[in-house]
C-alpha cells in the first residue's frame, strides 16, 4: 500500500460519504450516551464532552486549511475527549468507534507512518480502556470488532483516495494527450505549408530554366526570321522549323509543369 503524496488532500480527494458515515456514527454514540445517562448525575459532562467532540469535528475542514499546525492539537485532543467519554461511569461499550472517524482523519492529514502510528495508538486505547471497563473477555471482544471496523473503513478510504487520485492523473495525461495531438496537427499543417512553397519554388525554377529560356529562343529566332525575308529569304523555313519545334517543346514542357501544379 503506497503512502499518499500530499498530508492535506483537496476537496475532490476527500470522500464525503465518509464524513456523513462519520456524523452518524456521532449520532449513535451521543443518543446511546445521552438516553443511558439520562437519569444519571454525569449526564452533564457527558454531554459537555459530546459536544467538544462535535465541536472539534466541525470546525476540523476550516481550521485544517487555514492552521497546518492546528492537525497537531487536534487528535490529542480528540483522543483526550473520547478517552474520558469512555471512562465516565457508567462505563459505556459504544463509545470507541468514535475512533473510527478520527482514523480516517488521520489519513487524510498525516503522512501513511504517521497515519499508522496514529491508528496503532487509537486501536490500543480502545482496547485497553474497554478492558479495563468491561472485563477481559468483553473487553478485548467489543475492542477487536472497533479495530476491524477501523480497519475496514480507513482501507475502503485509501482504495477510494488512490482511485480518485489515479482518476485525476488519468484526466491530466489525456489532457496532455489532447495538446500533444493539436500541436502535432499544427506541426503537420506547418510542415504540408512547407513543402508546398519548396514545391511552388521548384516548378518556378523549373519554368524559368526551361520554359523561360525556350519562349526567349523563340522569340530570337522569330526575329531572325523577319531579318533573313529581306537579306536570304531561302534560309527562312529552316528557321520556321526551328520556330515550330522550339514552340512544340515550351508547349509540351508548359503542360507538364501544370500536371504537377494540378491537386492530386
């Protein structure tokens, strides 16, 4: 089971259907120890303690955020509070899985050591203080079911923080995934605009080297032409040859570079 990264998770990480489960749970002990005591002379610290536990408690997600250093008086003080509800007589067997809730706390602002020191520590005080209570048997029976029951709830807590945390991570990489394809796209686009001008630059080229210097002959040789009707008139098919093959060529070299200008 590996330790969480951060002490202080977000909001998003926290499961709130633990924190309902763990009002409920204060709600079974303070109506057991509140109709137990109900004509017993401690009914009034009992209560006193019920509502420092519940004090605590509520104020645990606003003072945690603002006081790092206040998760370091608050589970000695928990424990302090539900130690003495157990030891207030009559002694009671249900006020240990008060434990519980303040376990799963302890997960979500300790470090893993520190979580299982904390949890080693809560396990061992209700036990005792049950023994001490009720009996060895009773005692070590009711104490061992709160300690699986811990056990169970702060597991489902770190299979469900590691779901949500692998859940985000997940979001995030497809996030990545999602800039990594469109700057590939915009990449792509760059590189297709690129070549395209080193094409257009080509058959540019192409057209300057050939079919500019062919038109250029062209036109010299007509001009020769026009010249030798006056001085040697016998030589002028020859250059109307010429002319015709030289037209034939710039026409043939003219179609080919629109071939390849043409969309495929």
């Amino acid at each position: 089971m590996a330790p969480r990264l951060t002490a202080f998770p977000s909001a998003a990480r926290r499961n709130r259907a633990i924190y309902l489960v763990g009002y409920l749970i204060y709600g079974v002990v303070a109506i057991r120890e509140l109709t137990f005591l109900l004509d017993e002379w401690n009914l009034a610290p009992a209560a006193a303690l019920l509502g420092a536990i519940l004090l605590l408690m509520a104020t645990d997600p606003l003072l945690f955020r603002r006081y790092p250093w206040y998760r370091y008086l608050y589970f000695p003080m928990q424990a302090g509070l539900i130690q003495a509800l157990g030891l207030l007589r009559p002694y009671q067997d249900i006020w240990g899985i008060l434990y519980i809730f303040i376990g799963v706390q302890a997960f979500y602002y300790f470090s893993f050591p520190a979580m299982l020191a904390w949890g080693g520590f809560f396990a061992a005080s209700t036990i005792l203080t049950l023994v001490f209570t009720q009996g060895w048997a009773a005692g070590l029976g009711f104490g061992l079911s709160y300690v699986a029951g811990g056990v169970l709830v702060v597991s489902y807590e770190v299979l469900y923080s590691q779901a949500e945390t692998a859940r985000q991570e997940s979001q995030a990489l497809l996030a990545e995934l999602q800039q990594a394809h469109q700057r590939l796209q915009v990449y792509a686009a760059q590189v297709e605009g690129h070549a395209a001008a080193q094409e257009r630059d080509r058959l540019a080229h192409e057209l300057h080297d050939s079919v500019s210097q062919t038109l250029f002959s062209v036109t010299l040789t007509a001009q020769a032409a026009c010249l030798l009707l006056d001085k040697d008139p016998a030589r002028v098919p020859e250059q109307l040859e010429r002319l015709q093959d030289m037209t034939g060529s710039a026409l043939s070299q003219m179609r080919s570079l629109i071939t390849q200008w043409r969309p495929k």
